[in-house]
C-alpha cells in the first residue's frame, strides 16, 4: 500500500467523521443554514474523493454501493478495514 492510498483513506475517514457529527447536530438544528451549508460541502468532498479512491485503488465497500470494474475487484487485498495506519 502506497503513501498515497494511506494518504486517501485518512482524508476520507476525517470527511466521514465530520459528514456524521454534522449531521447528528442537524437533526436538533435543522434551521441553521451555516451548518447544513458545511455539511453539504463535505459531503460533497467526500463522494468526490471516494470516486478517486475507488477508481485509483477499487470499492471501499460492496453490496450494490460500489460499482466494480472487470474483473470483480472487490476480493482484492487488503480490503479498507484491514489497512494498518
């Protein structure tokens, strides 16, 4: 596994985490414009970056949320949780 890959990953995570928290503080402020506007851009960020993963190193996850080039990538190695940082 590459810097890079490592360096993906991490960025996706903090995106995630931030994406979550957001939206748990949305769900008792739902009238706040600045924070949904955050949230709207992370998330953005986020499907942006977990297209470039997927396309440079194959799914981050499977079950019909991830598309798969041929052949099927998903039994490649090492699957996202497997990834020591």
């Amino acid at each position: 596994m590459d810097s890079r890959q490592l360096q993906l990953l991490h960025e996706i995570m903090a995106l995630e985490f931030t994406a979550i928290e957001l939206n748990l503080y949305l769900d008792t402020h739902p009238e706040e414009q600045e924070p949904l506007n955050d949230y709207n851009q992370v998330t953005e960020r986020l499907n942006q970056l977990k297209a470039h993963y997927e396309h440079l190193y194959g799914p981050l996850v499977s079950y019909g949320f991830s598309p798969s080039e041929y052949p099927w990538r998903w039994i490649e190695e090492p699957w996202p949780w497997e990834i020591q940082f």
